[in-house]
C-alpha cells in the first residue's frame, strides 16, 4: 500500500501535477489496490480535515489583506519603512525588508507580501543600480517573513493540525520573524558596501513624523488581531472578521479609496486562494491516515531512535529533513502530514508542540526561496520577468543566514518561547 502511496505521489509530482493532486492521486491509487481499508474511511479522514472552525481564519485573513492592500496601504508601509533605514547604506534594500516586515503584519501570506512589496521596490532597486538577480532575490527571501510574523496563515494551518494555541504561536513568531528581518538587513548592508551602492537622503524630522502617523492606522491591524486574541476578546478565527471589517473602514471611510468593485474582488480572490490550501489539506488528510495506517510514524521514530537518542542529533536530522521536504513540498501539504509523525517524537524528548510549531514553519518558509517549488521565488520572477535559477543563486545570502537563524531557534527555545510566556500562554 505505502509503495503504491509514494510511487504514484512522486510520479505525479514528476510530471508537475499540482501538488494537491498529487497527494489526491497517490490516496485514491492505494485505495482502489488495497482491499483492507474500508472505502468510506478516507472520505471521512478528508473531511474531518477540512472540518475545523481555526481553518475559516485562513480565507478571513487572506480578504483581510487583500482589502487593505487595495486600500492603498502598501505604499505607506513603504514609506514609512524608507523613512527609518532608506537613508544607510543599501538603504532601499532594507526598506524592501523592514516592509515585508510591516505588510506581513497585515496579511499573514508569504505570497500576499512578495507580490505587494516586490511590484513596487523592484524596479526602484533596479533604478538605483542594484543587481536584477539579487533585487528579485531579496524580494523572494523578505516575503518569507509574512508567514512568521503574526498573524500568520502557516501558524494557523499547525496549530489546526497540531491542536496548539494559534494565539500562542502568533506570539512565538514574532521574535523569529523580527531576528529573521535584521539577518536579511545586515546581508543587505554589507552587499551594498561591497557594490558601493547609493545612499538615500537623510530624511526630515518632519518627513519621518508624518511617514509614522501615515503607518499607524495600518499597522493597528496587527495590534487589533494579537491584542484581542490575547485579551480573550475574540478567537484566533474570529479576529478573523475583526480585521475584515477593520480594513473595510480604514479603505472606506478612513483613506476613501476602497471600491465596490475592490470589495467584491477581495472576495473573489481570497476564495480562490483559500481553495488551494483546503484541498491540499483534505486530500492530505486521507494521505496522512494512510502514512499512519502504514506504520510509517513509528518505523520513522524507531529508525530516528535507533541512530541516536541525543536530542541534539534529533533536531538537526529534522531540520534537514524539513529543508528538503520543503523544497518540493508546499506547506499546506507538509503540515498534516509531517507533524504527527515527527512531534510526538520531539514532545518525547521534551520539545513542546509551540517550540516546535516555529521549527517547522522557518523550514518551510526557507522552502519558499529554493526551487523547484518555492512559492515567493516564483512569484517575484514572475513579477520581474527573470529565470528562478539566477535568482535562486543570489537568494543563497539570505538563505545561508536564513538556516543561521533556524539553528539559533531551534537549539534556543527561548527565542520562541519567551513572549508566550512573558504574556501568560494559553498552551
């Protein structure tokens, strides 16, 4: 069964199917040979993936940020994150970074950011000299950071597989996310010297005041989400709706530049996105049952135990592991089946489910940058018209310090686990 599983999964992923049908080809093809599994049983898993109140915060999100982004939000992220590092050295490199940082605050989708901030900062990039392939390479590698720092879509489909607190993992984010940025600024500003780059003009105080009071209004998103969350005001899923209708009144009536025709696209759009993921994660569910069934989660930790018992040893060949799998894997396929079979292990060897969450979701965020699959590699080449591979050569700068920080959260849980517990987690 395992054989036909994995034989039909990879054959089709080798031919490029999608990968939700991959995984939905590998599941029927096993089901069809195999006689001992009832047929109704994976239907039902299937299901019983999809079936999950947290999973609606996906779609809310996602509209979210699609409506403050028409609402004209991306350029006063950019500026305000001009204003506080555009006049050092690699200074619009930073910007590009510091507002992935922001916009991640605001739409929680990797892909959602790169898109927003990529359109814009590559050509000024390109304008003041910088290398097409590192520009779109920087681009591709800041995205990232919008499915760490909270709220984050990635947090959401772990703690819905996982059963931790969504709110606890928003928060856990956020130091990973903020370390993560300064990695990729400080490779920003040696790059720079290294190219003698231009500097920006160092802006007024005047300039600076109102480039903050211009990012408040849509950096209040984030504030509103992880506040109410934590205050026990709503759920994760319900602050959901909360950040809808903030973004439908600062577009509408704040900045009156959101449209009719903008909200029912936002609509359209978000379903669209929100569709994938669903699909992976039911087919996944069937993928998982079967894994399960297989005995794999069990071979896998007596193989893994069998090599060493240091805890250590363990989470660097996880970490390697999940590197690779993310370089062909999106992630919300990764996430239903890889957690149960590696976090009852880890928990074994006293890593908690939350230390854990923010270990997975760095590895496949690092798989955003690397072909064949990454996500935001793709979508900044798309937007900038270059080939993947040169570009993936110049995102090895951040993807080195990428795995830096991976290594400083993993073998360091306090960096994930210090603000949940500093704000009293509800794990």
């Amino acid at each position: 069964m395992l054989a036909i599983l994995f034989t039909v999964f990879f054959t089709m992923m080798v031919i490029n199917l999608p990968i939700a049908f991959c995984i939905g080809y590998g599941v029927l093809a096993a089901l069809v040979l195999t006689t001992s599994i009832p047929a109704t049983i994976i239907p039902l898993k299937m299901y019983s993936m999809i079936n999950s109140f947290p999973l609606l915060a996906i779609p809310l999100y996602v509209m979210a940020g699609a409506l403050m982004n028409s609402s004209g939000i991306t350029g006063r992220l950019i500026n305000l994150a001009r204003a506080l590092v555009g006049f050092v050295k690699g200074g619009i490199a930073m910007t590009a970074v510091l507002a992935s940082m922001f916009f991640g605050g605001v739409s929680g989708s990797s892909l959602a950011d790169t898109a927003a901030i990529g359109s814009v900062l590559i050509p000024e990039m390109r304008k003041e000299g910088y290398d097409k392939h590192f520009a779109v390479g920087l681009i591709a590698s800041a995205g990232t950071l919008g499915g760490i720092i909270p709220p984050s879509i990635s947090m959401v489909l772990y703690g819905v597989v996982s059963g931790t607190s969504i709110a606890d993992l928003f928060i856990a984010g956020a130091l990973p996310g903020v370390l993560l940025g300064i990695a990729f600024m400080i490779v920003s500003y040696f790059y720079a010297r290294k190219h003698d780059y231009p500097v920006g003009p160092m802006p007024s105080l005047q300039g600076v005041v109102k480039a903050l009071l211009d990012g408040l209004i849509p950096l209040g998103m984030p504030v509103i989400i992880v506040g109410g969350i934590y205050g026990g005001v709503f759920t994760a899923t319900e602050a959901g709706m909360i950040a809808i209708l903030y973004a439908l009144f600062v577009g509408l009536v704040v900045y009156r530049s959101l449209s009719l025709r903008d909200v029912v696209k936002a609509i359209i759009d978000s379903a669209e996105t929100s569709a994938i993921p669903a699909l992976i994660i039911a087919f996944s569910g069937g993928f998982a049952f079967l894994s399960s069934y297989g005995g794999i989660p069990t071979a896998l930790s007596n193989f893994i135990s069998s090599i060493t018992d240091s805890r250590v040893v363990v989470l660097l060949l996880i970490n390697v592991m999940l590197l690779i799998i993310g370089m062909f894997m999106d992630g919300a396929a990764v996430y239903p089946i890889v957690v149960p079979i590696f976090l009852p292990l880890l928990v074994r060897m006293g890593v908690t489910p939350l230390h854990f969450g923010v270990i997975i979701v760095l590895n496949l965020s690092i798989g955003l940058i690397t072909p064949p699959v990454g996500g935001t590699l793709y979508t900044a080449c798309a937007i900038s018209g270059l080939q993947p591979l040169p570009v993936a050569r110049k995102a090895m700068y951040f993807i080195v310090v990428a795995i830096v920080v991976l290594m400083l959260t993993t073998y360091v849980p306090w960096i994930a686990e210090f603000l949940p517990g500093l704000l009293g987690g509800k794990r």
